[in-house]
C-alpha cells in the first residue's frame, strides 16, 4: 500500500532507482587514487548516470556494497575502483552501479528506471526499463 501526503506544508519525495549499469566487470583497482568509480564514458550516458553523480556500488561476488561518485573515462570498457573502496573489490568481480533520484510519491506508480546490461568486456547488450527484465 502507498500512502500519499498531500496538503499545505508536505513536499515529501521518495528515492527511487534512476538508473543502473548491471553487472559490469571490474577492470583495474587503484587504491591510491582519491577516491570514486571511473567508468566508460559511453556506458554513463547509455545508462543515464551523469559524471561526479553518487552511485551505490553492489559487489555480486562478495555481496559488499559501497557509495561513491562517478568519474567518466574516454577507455572503452573501463569500470575502475579508485581508492579505499578498491580494497571492497578485486579485479575481474561483477557489480551492480546505481543512481538514484528523489521523485514526488504520485510519480513512482509510473516510473521505471533505466538498466544498462552489459557483457564481460563492459559492452552495451541492452537497454531495458526495469519492469520488463525477467530473472
């Protein structure tokens, strides 16, 4: 059940998945860097996530989950973890990058994130909303 506020003094919003690259491999670690994500400048903007947005990184081998902001990279397949949180990861592991929006609660009955699926070297597969993925 939603319950909606409404009425003089309630602006509440929700967050809500806005975007998510699923399952992309994990190609370099750099623990020394400052620290964020650095990610194939072509699978951002395919997959609507913007650069410096902060992201929710799931780790689907070891099931560790971390937040930090994106970087773009002009390197085709890249999917970097830049400092502490390189430590979270090892190369080659699969993760999960999502963004999040704050949306008004009316609008979420409507509203499907958009998923970027790509294969092992970090290529676009597909682009699909959120409802039509079947596991």
């Amino acid at each position: 059940m939603i319950i909606f506020f409404s009425g003089p003094g309630f602006n509440v919003k929700i967050s809500v998945l806005k975007s998510k690259i699923h399952r992309a491999s994990v190609t370099r670690t750099a623990p020394d860097y400052e620290g964020s994500i650095t990610v194939d400048q072509k699978l951002l903007a395919a997959s609507g996530i913007c650069e410096y947005e902060k992201v929710l990184v799931a780790d689907v081998n070891n099931g560790r989950r971390f937040e930090t902001y994106c970087l773009s990279s002009p390197e085709e397949g890249l999917v970097c973890v830049n400092g502490a949180a390189a430590r979270l990861v090892t190369e080659g592991d699969l993760i999960i990058i999502m963004a999040f929006a704050l949306i008004k609660p009316k609008k979420a009955a409507g509203f499907r994130p958009k998923v970027l699926l790509v294969d092992s070297n970090n290529r676009p597969l597909a682009e699909k909303f959120e409802a039509e993925i079947v596991v």
